[in-house]
C-alpha cells in the first residue's frame, strides 16, 4: 500500500514515516500543498494523510483541487484541536475522515487501517432500505425523493452508514463529529437531538427507523431494515 503523509513539520513527517514504514507501507512524503498535488497528480496513491496548515496551499485547498479532478482516494485530514470549523469543512467538501493532533500512533494506525479496508469496496453511494446517501454529491434520498439535512446530521448518517451493522457508541459519533471540542458534560444531549432529528426525516410513515437505539450502547443501522 502506497500512502502520501502531508505536513510541514518535518520532525512529525519523519516519525509518521518511520513508523509506516515499519509496518510495510510504501511512503512518499510533501512538506507543502503544490508539492502534495504535484505528487497527488502523479502518483495513484492508496491513502493520504494531509495537514491542514500547510505552507503556499493549505490543505483544504489540496482537497478541493483533488475531488474537483475526480480522484477519488481516501483522504484523512491532520488537524489541530481547536479547528472544528476545519474539520467540518474537510468532511463537508470530501474528506473520508480527521484525526486532531496530537494524537497517538495507535489511533493513527487503526484509523488507517479502517480506511484501508473500506477502499476495496468503495462506493459513492450508501444505502439502507429506502435510505441512499451520495457521497460525491453530499446528496440524502428517501424512496427516490431529496431529503435536505443540515451538515452534522450529513455526516452523522454518513459516519453510521459506513458502520451498517455495527454499533456505534455515543461518545465515538461525538467525537467524530465534534472532536475533541466535544464535552460529554455541557453537550451530552446534542447526539441525541441530532438523531431524533435524523429519524423525523428518514422514517417513511408506519415504518420502523433505520437508525436503531441499542441501550446503554449507542446507535446501529441494521442491515435488516
């Protein structure tokens, strides 16, 4: 597997590269955003880690150019913790996921996992029942008809869809979708309102919701809707 780690710290580059390297990866590394696309636009890379903050281009400008060329790899964005704004721009104009720095190599690691995984069976589309999500188009259907969803409730279902058939805890969507902004005390009940909301919208009429309440758990979308 061939991955492009984007950042302008060269002492976390050669850690990062180093320890991917370790484990049998092919690593190519950029230490601004025109070097990233040069690099992006040469080589079919696997997976790439890319900085936000990054020198000539920053890294949502990198995103932009590379899902307005139609190359479709798996992209985790590098943030800082106290850019959710950031984090949710990247979501929203086609980043697969983000990790806020600092973070520890076991996360990075499992996270890159994951992505890897889910790249085999790739799609644009995600469906449940007469739920589909595009998500090139950033686009939400029920039974063939436009549904309208704000951005967390977007990604919410996106981030349960790519989870269909497994449970998904309360605090792992939070901190998905909030990062590290998220506090289990003053903002306990914002997943919960986003969900009944999600529900209220997706729920045909007399049929039973796609997004399921496993008590004490957290949330599923069960393949048998």
């Amino acid at each position: 597997m061939h991955i492009l780690i984007v950042d302008d710290d060269t002492g976390l580059l050669d850690q990062l590269k180093t320890a991917l390297t370790k484990k049998q990866y092919e690593v190519d590394i950029a230490e601004n955003g025109e070097q990233a696309l040069d690099k992006i636009f040469d080589v079919p890379y696997d997976l790439v880690l890319l900085d936000i903050m990054l020198p000539r281009m920053d890294g949502l400008s990198v995103l932009n150019e590379v899902r307005k060329a139609g190359i479709d790899m798996p992209i985790l964005m590098l943030t800082a913790r106290s850019d959710v704004q950031d984090r949710v721009k990247g979501l929203d104009h086609g980043a697969d996921d983000y990790l806020a720095k600092p973070f520890s190599m076991a996360e990075l690691m499992a996270r890159i996992r994951a992505m890897l995984r889910r790249k085999g069976n790739r799609t644009p589309m995600l469906e449940a029942g007469p739920v589909c999500l595009d998500t090139a188009k950033r686009q939400v259907s029920l039974n063939g008809e436009e549904v309208h969803l704000t951005a967390k409730e977007f990604s919410i279902l996106e981030f349960l869809l790519h989870n269909k058939g497994s449970a998904v805890s309360r605090f792992n969507l939070a901190e998905h979708i909030w990062g590290e902004e998220f506090d289990p005390f003053s903002m306990s009940n914002y997943v919960d309102v986003h969900i009944k909301n999600l529900r209220k919208k997706l729920t045909p009429h007399g049929k039973n919701p796609i997004i399921k309440t496993i008590r004490g758990i957290g949330f599923i979308i069960d393949e048998q809707v």
